[in-house]
C-alpha cells in the first residue's frame, strides 16, 4: 500500500512515521519546503519523544519519504491523508477551513480519469459535514469527476495526544474510520489491520457520525478538566485535597481516573479550538452546547485567576522578580499554541520586577511570541530560579518533579513556590521549610 499524507505537523509526521512502521510506503507532504529540506536532511521539526529514532529507521528502510509536492507520487497512492492545521477563524470562531479546501483544490487538479478511484482521508479534525462538502466542492470544481468512480472522501480522526503521540498511534485505545462505501472501508481496514491484530477496536461509521465523535471526545475530556480545575476552587475555600477528591471519584469505574488533574487551565492545539468549533457547529444545525460554552468561558477565566492567585501569594509584585518553570501547554512538547503561560506570563511582565523563564523544550517556538516580549531567557532551572523572590511552576516536566531541594532554597531569595500542577506534597515542601501554594490542597 502506498499512502500520501498532506500536512507534516504533529499529525502528519507521527502518522506518517507509524503507517512506514507498520510497512507500508508513506510520503509526508508539506507546503513549508524549509521542514521538508530539513526532514530530507534528517532534522525533525518537532520535539516529540521517540519521533527521531523512528523517522529515522523508516527513512533508511526507504519507507518514509519527504516531498514538498503532491504531484510526485500521487498516482500510486491508494489513500490521500490530510493533516493540515484547522485552527480558529478568529472572525467567527468557527474551525478555519481554507488549509482544508487548498489541499482539496490540489488533490482534484491531478485526479487522473483512468486511474482507480481516488481514497481521500480526512484526519485533520474538521465540522460535522465537511468530508460531504470536500465532495461537492471536488465534484464542482472538476466537472468531468464522479463520485465513487474517481475519488471518495472519508473521515478518520486522529486522537494522538502530544508528548505521547507514538505510542498513542501505535496503541489507540480505538480508531474510528467515517465512510461511505465498502470500497472506502476496504482500504481502511487493509491500513489498520496491524493494529486490529493486536485487538485495536476499529469502529466503523456513517462520516458525520466519525467527524462528530472526534468534537464530542474532545469536547468532553475539555469538560472533565474543566470539572476537576472547580472541585479544586471548592477544595480551597472548605480546607479540602482535590488529590484525594480526584482519587475517590475517579475510582468509580463510570467516571474513572484520567483527566482529573487540577491545573492552570487546558490550553494547547486542540481543546481550545475545537470546544469553540463544536459550540458553532451546534449553532449552525439549530441546536447549543450550554455545557461546552460554560466550559470554554470557565476555562478562560481560570487562566486570568491563576495570575490573582500569585498576586495574592506574592503581594506586592511590584519590587519581585519571579521564576518561571515551564511554558508549554503540557510536558514532553515544544508545542505553545494557546499554553496558560501566555496569559499568566504577560500579565506578570506588566507587575513585576523581573521575570526569569524557562523551558525545556519550548523556549525556541516561545522567544518568537510578543507574549513574552520583556522576559529574561534562562537555560536551565538553577539558573532560572537563582535570585528571584519566588517559583511559579507552570507545566509539569519530569526534570522539575525531582529538583534538589536544598540548592532551590539556597538559590531562591524567599523560599516560595506557587505550583499550578500539583507536582510536590505540601507536608513535605513545608517542613522543607518552603512557603509552598498549589491547587486545590487548602490554604488560598
Ligand atoms: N496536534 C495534535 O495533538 C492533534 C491531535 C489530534 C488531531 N489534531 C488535528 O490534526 C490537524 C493537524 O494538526 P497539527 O497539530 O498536526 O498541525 P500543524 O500545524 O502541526 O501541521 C500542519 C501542517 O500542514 C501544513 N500545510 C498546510 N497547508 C498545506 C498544504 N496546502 N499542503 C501541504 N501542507 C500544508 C503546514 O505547513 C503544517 O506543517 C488539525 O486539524 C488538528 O486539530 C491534532
């Protein structure tokens, strides 16, 4: 089987990657010629553990290939993946398409008549509706095209969490394909068969039904945050541990543990943007989502309350320099796009004396953002935190769950740590001697 994939983003790329693993012979396209000739030259554009080691082996097993054209190999592939980026279209909060439909514009300019029908594959996440309307669009566009003679489309969302993509592709806990024919089935079956024979469920469905099971996912997990991040403020005001409430519920099978972490707010590429475009797609069929549009709002405002928690701790800010760990939406990423750090740091820049940061992973793709314009850049955490009158933890990286303790307290001018990820004991950080603020465990 021979497989193009349009967009080599964190999709993309992982998915190409994973497919070449299972065998198959996998290009990766991309618009951006700068990654595709640093991909060619063994550079991944990415920070994502273990992505190098397996692009690299798929590369050299002459698998995997990079091209910055569709043209190249697009008559022998039997399935056409679109991965590119549907981010917000900030004009109406819908999921922008226009990535979507340039790829569509591609694909139908060299659908060749004689050749067998054409599998277009949407796992980027798109509206409910979208993969019929890449249809009409091809079917208008290319008038001397037929449905299921020279091309279909079908719909299979990808749910890879970053910092973890690999082995979320390689060991989902389902995959879901949308088609609409056996033809479209077929091929999508022969892709996944080295996952269904390790016992992957592979759920099969009506298109509409697959593009709104990837919102309604999404949707939900944002919504379990979201729950957790107000049980916390509850914790705080009656002197209870959100740990030890998050333990107790999600022992119950019906609600189960993951997702209860308490935090500064969900932020990354996905929840944010596809809460929003579920609530419009709800508005658009003439129905709502109160639930999702509280969730979208109560999160917002858990960001902005995260800088009144540290103002609170730290009063007065203005003669402060702070300490900033992490700046990523979550660990074992480079990923910033919608991070809390981009709410909670600017605001500190505006009060503060001084603000140190940190990160990583993400320092490159952050020091290009105005958000951060103002703060001092450090390389590691020691050289960060030394100094500066306070730590505010902001993503949980395992590099800052088992600091030396002793050399913080040394380093730091007051020993203080607002923790926004819950990742130390409070007994422990206060017989440490540390004025030590987390989420949710009594106190603020
Ligand atoms: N990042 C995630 O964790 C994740 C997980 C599941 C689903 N998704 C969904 O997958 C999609 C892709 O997300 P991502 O994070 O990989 O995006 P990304 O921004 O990392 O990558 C998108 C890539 O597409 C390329 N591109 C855009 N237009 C192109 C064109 N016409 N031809 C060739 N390449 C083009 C861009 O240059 C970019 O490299 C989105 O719809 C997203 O919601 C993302």
């Amino acid at each position: 089987m021979n497989i193009s994939i349009i967009g080599t983003g964190y999709v993309g790329l992982v998915s190409g990657a994973c497919f070449s693993e299972f065998g198959f012979n996998v290009t990766c396209i991309d618009k951006d010629k700068n990654k595709i000739d640093n991909l060619n030259k063994g550079l991944i554009p990415i920070y994502e553990p273990s992505l190098e080691d397996l692009v690299k082996k798929n590369v050299k097993a002459k698998r995997l290939f990079f091209s910055n054209k569709l043209s190249e190999d697009f008559k022998n592939s039997d399935a056409i993946f679109i991965a590119v980026g549907t981010p917000t279209n900030i004009e109406n909060n819908k999921a922008d398409l226009k990535y979507i439909y340039q790829v569509a514009k591609e694909i139908a300019d060299l659908i060749d008549l004689n050749d067998k029908p054409k599998l277009i594959v949407t796992k980027s996440t798109v509206p409910v509706g979208t993969g019929k309307k890449i249809e009409e669009y091809i079917l208008n566009y290319r008038k001397d095209l037929q449905l299921n003679k020279h091309f279909e489309v079908a719909s299979n969302p990808e749910f890879l969490r970053e910092g973890s993509a690999i082995e979320d592709f390689m060991r989902p806990d389902r995959v879901i394909c949308g088609v609409e024919s056996n033809y479209s089935k077929a091929i999508l079956e022969k892709l996944y068969r080295p996952l269904n024979l390790r016992e992957t469920p592979i759920l099969f469905s009506g298109r509409e039904t697959a593009e709104l099971i990837k919102y309604a996912s999404n949707g939900f997990l944002a919504t379990k945050i979201t729950f957790i991040n107000e049980m916390a403020d509850i914790c705080e005001k009656v002197g209870a541990d959100i740990q030890e409430v998050a333990k107790g519920i999600g022992l119950d099978g019906r609600i189960g543990t993951k997702f209860l972490h308490p935090g500064p707010g969900f932020g990354g590429s996905c929840f944010p943007k596809d809460t929003r475009a579920l609530s419009e797609i709800a508005k658009e069929a003439g129905t709502n989502t109160r639930i999702i549009d509280s969730v979208i709002k109560v999160n917002e405002i858990r960001k902005i309350n995260m800088v009144e928690k540290i103002k609170y701790t730290l009063a007065p800010l203005e003669n402060k320099s702070i300490s900033i760990l992490g700046l990523t939406f979550k660990p074992n990423t480079d990923d910033m796009r919608e991070s809390p750090s981009l709410v909670i740091v600017p605001e500190l820049v505006k009060i503060t004396k001084e603000i140190k940061v940190y990160d990583p992973a993400g320092m490159p793709a952050a020091k290009k953002m105005k958000e951060f314009n103002g703060v001092k850049w450090k390389n590691n955490t020691y050289d960060c935190i030394k100094g500066t009158d306070a730590i505010v933890l902001i993503t949980e990286w395992n590099e800052f769950r088992a600091l030396d303790l002793d050399k913080v307290k040394m380093l730091l001018n007051n020993p203080v740590i607002i923790d926004l990820r819950n990742i130390y004991k409070p007994v422990s950080m206060n017989e440490l001697g540390f004025k030590y603020v987390s989420i949710g465990r009594g106190g603020i």
